[in-house]
C-alpha cells in the first residue's frame, strides 16, 4: 500500500510539473486556457489580444468559412481559433509571426498578417479551415496513417481558399512532382526546393483537375471513400486514367 501510494504521489507531482512547465513555456499548448496568457473570447471560440478589431476578424471568419461551407456543405469541425493581432502574441504562444496554422481539428491561429494585408485574411481563414474540416472527416486513425496524402490536403486547402497568389495552371512535371509529398513532415522539403507558391500552386492544380474531371459530387465522394475504405491512391489512379488529358 505504502509502494501505492509514493507511485500516486509520484505521478501527482510529475502531472503538476508537467502542468506547469506547459503554462510556463511559449507554446500552442497555451490555446487550452487562452484568457490567462492576455486573450479575449471575442465569439464562442475565437480569442484575440485586441478586441478593437474583433468585427474585422469575425468578418474575416465568417467570409473564409463560407468558402468552406460551400465546399463541404454543413461543417463538422468546431476548432478553437487564436487569432494574434501583434507579435507579442504571437511570441505568448511560440508562434512564428508569419505562418497560420491548424492543429488537427482542434485550433486554428492566424497571424497579424492576415489583419494587414487586404483579402489575405479570407485566403488563410478559408486555407486552415479546409484544413479542420478535412482532419475532423479523417479523425486520428486517418491523420496518423496518412488516409489522404499531404499533397490533396495543402491542395484543397489551396484550391477551396481560391489563392489568387498561386498560378492556375503547372506542367504535367509538377503536378507529378508534389505528388510524391505523402505527409506533413516531408512538406517543407516541397516548399524549400522549388519555393512555396509552386508547391501549393502544383498541389491545387491538381485538385482542380479532379474537381474538372470528377465534378463537385464526385470529387467530395472520392474523399470520403478515401477516408473510409482507404485507397485514395487507388481512387486517384482511376480518375487519371479515366481523364489523361487532365493529368
């Protein structure tokens, strides 16, 4: 019993360490409890430092996930959304100041940025919504096991957002060429070799090639197949042969 109790006391204290070294350290971690590191609750979920400009993010929230709606239909996903407004924030919570970002389905941040630089905030709000929204359909088995690869998933994302940074059309070369990202550890490789807007660019590319070939309905069917039965390479390999010209 004695034995018991030290390990129960153990783990107490290794909870409580651990607890507060995670407060304590700048990280996504602290999205869990928002209102302690300077954020406002401007809307059930959304957090910002500066409330001044809450109707200018919910405006940009309602109009990204619109995109989004029109795609998916009904949503599914109910991220938390930290929304920094200066760089302090994003330094509270071991953001880069530059980059937004989704967290599985469960968080979505979006930087300054996104606040500066007209009609970017629509693009990236709708980007990592894409982003829930997808995860939330392939739930931690399909995230850990890779149900959709990560080309299709920085594809959609780009291609439902309507980046108007990315050009429209790439070569057969480069649509093959991002293909062979299969996860997110490997996307940065992507991005470092040919720059970011060819590998989003040739990423969304492709999507709207099988969006063209497949057709809104079908496009959304080979997803959800992909994600419950698997086979997305299988699903993806019929609708090239079927359209060779698109591919």
């Amino acid at each position: 019993m004695r034995h018991k109790r030290i390990a129960a006391f153990s783990c107490l204290c290794l909870l409580l360490v651990s607890g507060v070294a995670a407060a304590a350290l700048p990280g996504p971690q602290r999205a869990l409890a928002p209102g302690l590191f300077g954020l406002s609750e401007i809307a059930p979920g959304v957090f910002t430092d500066d409330v001044s400009e809450q109707q200018r993010w919910l405006g940009i929230k309602a109009h990204g996930e619109a995109r989004v709606q029109a795609f998916f239909g009904e949503l599914k996903a109910q991220p938390r959304f930290i929304l920094c407004t200066h760089q302090e924030c994003e330094r509270r919570f071991g953001f880069t100041g530059v980059t937004a970002q989704t967290f599985g389905w469960h968080m979505i941040h979006l930087p300054p940025r996104a606040l500066e630089t007209p009609g970017l905030g629509f693009i990236l709000m709708a980007h990592e919504r894409t982003h829930a929204e997808l995860h939330w359909r392939m739930g931690l088995g399909g995230l850990a096991y890779g149900s959709i690869p990560n080309w299709f998933d920085e594809g959609l994302a780009s291609f439902v957002s309507r980046d108007a940074r990315l050009d429209p059309f790439y070569v057969p070369e480069q649509r093959a060429w991002i293909r062979a990202s299969r996860n997110f550890w490997d996307w940065g490789q992507f991005v470092k070799a040919r720059g970011w807007r060819d590998a989003y660019g040739a990423a969304a590319d492709n999507v709207r090639r099988l969006d063209e070939a497949l057709g809104h309905e079908g496009l959304l069917a080979m997803i959800n197949s992909a994600i419950g039965q698997g086979g997305f390479d299988e699903a993806f390999a019929k609708a090239e042969a079927a359209n060779s010209s698109q591919f």
